[in-house]
C-alpha cells in the first residue's frame, strides 16, 4: 500500500479497535491482499480505542494509519473518529477480530455510487451468548422491520460501506456503544437512501468479546426505538395509541355490561391513547418541518 494524498483516497476502510492484537495484523493483511487486486485508492485507518496492548503498534507496522483515544470511549466513539478522520468519499468499516470475512470488501464497493450503504449481511450468529443474541438480534431486528416498513437481514452487522457525506450530516444521532453500527442502518432507511444487503460468512472471533448481555441488549433495543422516534414518530407512536385506544373500548364495552356504567379507568385509558398519538402527531409535523429547512 504506497503513500497517497488526500485528495488521491477515493476509500477509507475504518477498524475500531480495542485490545485486539491477536488478529489485527492478519485483518490488515487480508484487506490490503484485496485491494491491491483493485484499481481503488485507499487508506486503512485504525482507531485504537484506549488499548493496553500492542494494537497500535502492531497495526502502524502493517501499514495503517493509526489513531489513538488515550482512554476506552466505546465502539461508537471510535467509529465515529474513524469517521470524521477518513479521507475517502466511501468508508467501509470492519472489525479488527477476525470474524469478518474481509477479502470480500472489494464485493461490497462495486455496488457504488448506486446505492449510499452496502452492508455484510451475516448468515449466522457466531458470537458469544450465541442462543440469547441470537433471539435478542431477532426479537429487535423484527421490531425494527415493523416500525420501518423495510426487510432487514441484519440490522448490526460490523461490515458495512456508505457515502461519508450522508453519514456525516447525522453523526450527532450515532451512539458511542456497540448499538453505533444499528444506528446508522436504521438512518439510511429511515431517511429513503438506497441501502443493499450482500450475504456474507461469519466467523468466530480471536480474542476476548466486548460484549455485555444486558446492557448492550437494553441499549441496542433504545438504539432501534430512539432512531426511529426521531425520523419517524408517528411508527412508535400509533401502534401505542392504537393498542391502549384498543384496550380502553373493550374494558369500556365489559364494564357497561357487567357494571352498568364506565369507570374512571376506562375514560383514562382512552384519553391516554388520545394524548399519545397527539404527541405523535405533533412530533411528526416537527420533522417534516425540518426536513423542509
């Protein structure tokens, strides 16, 4: 990988990275054996992530461009850097665990400038707390399709390429956590840019996982919910409306017959619904309004 200006990159593949000096040098290696069968220019651009090891040094010695956090800030955070340091227009980003099949990167850049994201759609979960991540990823990638409208094969694979100029103009929305990678597929379809899903193998990962169960689950399940709230309230709001509105005329009906006459819950079960979905509207009309700014 030779030396090129800025204005030269045409992409920059991004690896946060934490502690991961068992498989960066290979992953570094892998990408750069594919794109030197390419005719792009590119940068490789490592985010050390606060690591106590040798990442740094290690992926400076094969030739990446290394940027360091001197304290760990999150997966997120490091992508994010990656992000407003990368010199190309294309960023791809990948792991630097060795899970991802990343000579497949060259696959995924050919279906540009058509479409603004290509992500690795992974065929099988091979994490750690396989059974509970794979019906944790399931049960919110499912919620995530309802409230889009739009298949999803996988909501927060860590192989993905898109446009830096649209990513850009939403990176105050992108989390620090391990939900970033979910938060920028969810802003692509949620916004109507052209989003493609190539399938792709996955891989065990070297070393120790960074994944907490509880917490990253909590927070991936916020991650869907927020985004979509703050590009399209009225997919939150009315099914919640509907539900209690649902709720309030059966338990009404059932009181009427059994008791003759409403309760006090009824009426606040109803007027509940009324005000959710007022809010919901209300929400809505500000973001077509900003959207027209």
């Amino acid at each position: 990988m030779t030396h090129l200006n800025d204005k030269d990159i045409q992409v920059s593949i991004v690896i946060p990275a934490y502690n991961e000096e068992k498989a960066i040098g290979e992953d570094i290696e892998r990408i750069k054996k594919a794109m030197d069968q390419t005719d792009y220019r590119y940068e490789i651009l490592v985010v050390d992530d606060g690591s106590s090891d040798e990442t740094s040094r290690i992926a400076g010695e094969h030739g990446a461009r290394v940027i360091r956090h001197y304290e760990n800030r999150g997966s997120g955070a490091a992508r994010k850097t990656g992000i407003r340091e990368a010199r190309g227009d294309i960023i791809v980003m990948t792991d630097a665990d060795g899970s991802y099949p990343n000579h497949v990167i060259p696959e995924l850049l050919k279906f540009f400038p058509e479409y603004d994201q290509v992500i690795g759609a992974r065929r099988e979960e091979k994490g750690t707390y396989r059974i509970l991540r794979s019906f944790a990823k399931l049960f919110i990638r499912k919620l995530a399709e309802f409230l889009v409208g739009k298949s999803i094969p996988d909501l927060n694979s860590g192989l993905r390429a898109f446009k830096k100029d649209i990513i850009l103009k939403y990176l105050y929305l992108i989390p620090n956590g391990f939900s970033c990678v979910s938060s920028i597929t969810l802003i692509f379809l949620t916004n109507g840019y052209r989003v493609k899903f190539v399938p792709i193998d996955y891989y065990k990962r070297i070393g120790e996982s960074k994944f907490h169960p509880i917490t990253d689950t909590y927070n991936y399940l916020l991650t869907v919910i927020r985004i979509i709230t703050y590009f399209n309230p009225l997919k939150v709001f009315t099914p919640v409306s509907m539900f209690l509105f649902t709720v309030g005329t059966i338990k009404s009906v059932y009181d009427v017959i059994s008791q003759g006459t409403l309760q006090e819950s009824d009426i606040i079960i109803i007027l509940s619904a009324v005000i959710i979905i007022s809010i919901g509207m209300l929400a809505d009309l500000i973001v077509t309004h900003g959207r027209r700014e």
